[in-house]
C-alpha cells in the first residue's frame, strides 16, 4: 500500500513538472511572436544571453524586451 502512495506521489509530482514546462514555453512562445514585438509589431532583436542560456531580445521601435529560454526563438527569414 505504501508503495503504491509513492508511486502515486512520484507520478503527481511529474505531472505537475511537465505541466509547468510546457505552461511556460506556450508564455516565452507567444511573448516572443516570431520575433516581432506583441506590445507594437516591431522587430525583436538579440541583444544579449545569461549565464543559464537564456536569450534577450529587444524591440528596435518600443524598447520592450523579452527574455527566453525555451527553444522558441528559432532563426526566421528577414523579409
């Protein structure tokens, strides 16, 4: 019985882990818009990373900046 509440316990706490990454990348992916700024259409560009890996953009038009850390900022053809 005891090991079927651990078990228990251990699958919840996975569940929970797997929904709050998958919570956050659905954030960082609609903040990032494929590069264009969701507060005024300009254009997001790199402007620097941290020490974790995250990634820091910066709108050329509003200044608003955005920081991710998920693979959601894959390179996009400039038009």
């Amino acid at each position: 019985m005891i090991t079927i509440i651990g078990i228990l316990i251990c699958l919840v706490i996975l569940l929970v882990i797997a929904v709050g990454m998958t919570v956050t990348r659905n954030h960082e992916k609609k903040e990032y818009n494929n590069g264009i700024c969701p507060k005024c259409g300009g254009n997001l560009r790199y402007f620097d990373s941290d020490s974790q890996g995250g990634r820091g953009y910066n709108c050329d038009k509003c200044n608003n900046f955005v920081w991710v850390s998920y693979n959601v900022d894959k390179p996009r053809k400039e038009e």
